[in-house]
C-alpha cells in the first residue's frame, strides 16, 4: 500500500490535482471536507455539528474528522494506496493518522505539499467563490478566517513531517497539467 498526504493552503489546488492523481495511481481519494459534505447533504448528526463550523471557516473538532478517517480506510481494507486530501489539518490528526497506518502496517510515504503564492490564492478563492456554490468560498471574510487557521493549525503539520523527512515542495503555480507534471515525477521517484 503507498499512501500520500496531497498538502497545501486552501486554494492550492488540493482537489483539482487529487482527481488526477487518483486516476493515475489508482489510489483511493479521503478528502475530509468532501466526506464533511456528504454528511451535511445527508442531514446527519455529525453534518450537523460540522456545518456551522465550515460556514465559519474553522475547523471541526479532530475527534470527529479522525473517527471519519478510521471508517474509511477499514471499510477499504484491499485498497491499492490512499491520497489524504484536508487531512490532515493539525498535528493531533497527523499522529492519530500515523497511529491507525501502523495498525494496518503501513504508512506515509510522502507529503506533497503545493506551493502557491498568498495573492494567487486570494485570486484563485475569489473566482471559485463564484462558481463552487460553496458558502465558505463566497465570504471574503470567512477566506481570511480559513487563510488563518491554516497558518496557526494547519503547517505545523509541514514541520512534523519535516521531521520524518517525508515533504516533497512542489511548484503549484502554472497550469494544471504542468503541476500534474511535476506531481507524477515526485510520486514516482520518492
Ligand atoms: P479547502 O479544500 O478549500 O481547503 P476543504 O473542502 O478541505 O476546503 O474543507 C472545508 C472545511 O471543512 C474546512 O474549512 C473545515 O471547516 C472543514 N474540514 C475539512 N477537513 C478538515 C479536517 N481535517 N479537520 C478539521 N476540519 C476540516
């Protein structure tokens, strides 16, 4: 099993790359926020204590994405690899996902982490705020709030893989098949 974390800011370019990237590798796809999105279609108790927070652009507590990270990867027991996509998005996930990979005796093999410029990523937010039909891209001021918890929460996940030396930087700046590009060539040579 070759599992990756696909990492960067809101915005990066996390979902867009995920799809082909799965379909190259054959991986499968664990996005926390897609998952988070589904249980809010659904009407679920635990949509229902994920959506306010979303629509604030915080984070929803790490018991509950955790415990929706465990249900996915047993009900995938025979699966190739996992792409972890917003997952994880802070240092108690990283170590609670590291300890359920040692359960199933494997691990991460790499970090992918998309480097986009801060004003490329205002940009690129803007215009999919315009189309996603997603209430937490429409609200500058909920994109600020989510630009934050990034930086508070979500990189010191970069240092704690640092310390594994599983971090692959990756120019995510261009179009989306010269990233892809670039993706291919770390994944195959890590
Ligand atoms: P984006 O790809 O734009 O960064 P996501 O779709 O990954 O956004 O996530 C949308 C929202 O879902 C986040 O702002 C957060 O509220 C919640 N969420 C998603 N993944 C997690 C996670 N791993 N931990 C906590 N909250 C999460």
């Amino acid at each position: 099993m070759t599992n990756f974390v696909l990492f960067g800011p809101p915005g990066s370019g996390k979902g867009t790359q995920s799809e082909k990237l799965i379909a190259q590798y054959g991986l499968i796809h664990l996005s926390t926020g897609d998952l988070l999105r589904k249980e809010i279609k659904n009407g679920t108790p635990l949509g229902k204590e994920a959506e306010s927070l979303m629509q604030k652009g915080q984070l929803v507590p790490d018991e509950v994405v955790i415990g929706m990270i465990a249900g996915a990867l047993d009900s995938n027991l025979n699966a190739n690899g996992f792409l972890f996509d917003g997952f994880p998005r802070t240092v108690a996930q990283a170590k609670a996902l590291d300890n359920l990979l040692t359960l199933k005796k494997t691990h991460i093999k790499a970090v992918l982490f998309l480097q986009v410029d801060e004003d490329e990523l205002i940009a690129r937010l803007v215009k999919r705020g315009e189309t996603s039909g997603r209430a937490d891209d429409a609200d500058p001021a909920v994109q600020r709030k989510r630009q934050d918890v990034y930086k508070n929460e979500t990189l010191p996940v970069a240092d704690y893989y640092e310390n594994f030396d599983k971090v692959q930087r990756i120019d995510g700046e261009g179009s989306i098949d010269e990233i892809f590009e670039r993706l291919k060539s770390v994944v195959e040579t890590v």
